[in-house]
C-alpha cells in the first residue's frame, strides 16, 4: 500500500517538474524575479567566458527585461 501511494507522489511530483520546466523554457511565466535571476546566471557564465555570442544573447534578455519589468540593468559591453 505505502509502495504504491510512494509510485503516485513521484508522479505527480515529476510531473509537476516537467510543466514548471516548460513554462519557465517557452517563457510562459512571466515572473520578473525569476527572470532575473536567470540573468544574473549568465552574466556570471558570461564573465567566465567572454563568449561574444552570449553576450549578444544577455543583452537581448537585459533589454527584454528592462522593457517588461520597468527595470534598468545596465547593458553589457561587448566589445
């Protein structure tokens, strides 16, 4: 009995998961400091790196950011 309620928990627990992951990707939550944070990571990824095409990228997302959440993160300097 306790085995199978476990089974029915993971289920709904993986399932779960799955459709915060989905609409965290496809950018359906619109949550201004989760997108925030995601922002700061790849600034962190970004300055490890220097990947110009990342860098591309975070100012695109800033951008998007600012104009969507009324905020003013800076820019990065790419060149």
């Amino acid at each position: 009995m306790l085995n199978r309620q476990l089974k029915w928990i993971l289920i709904i627990i993986a399932i779960g998961s799955i459709l915060a992951f989905i609409s965290y990707k496809t950018e359906l939550s619109n949550v201004c400091p989760i997108r925030q944070l995601s922002i700061a990571g790849e600034m962190k990824k970004y300055d490890e790196t220097k990947d110009p095409q990342l860098c591309d990228m975070l100012n695109t997302k800033i951008s998007q950011f600012n104009y969507l959440c009324k905020s003013d993160i800076e820019e990065l300097d790419c060149g």
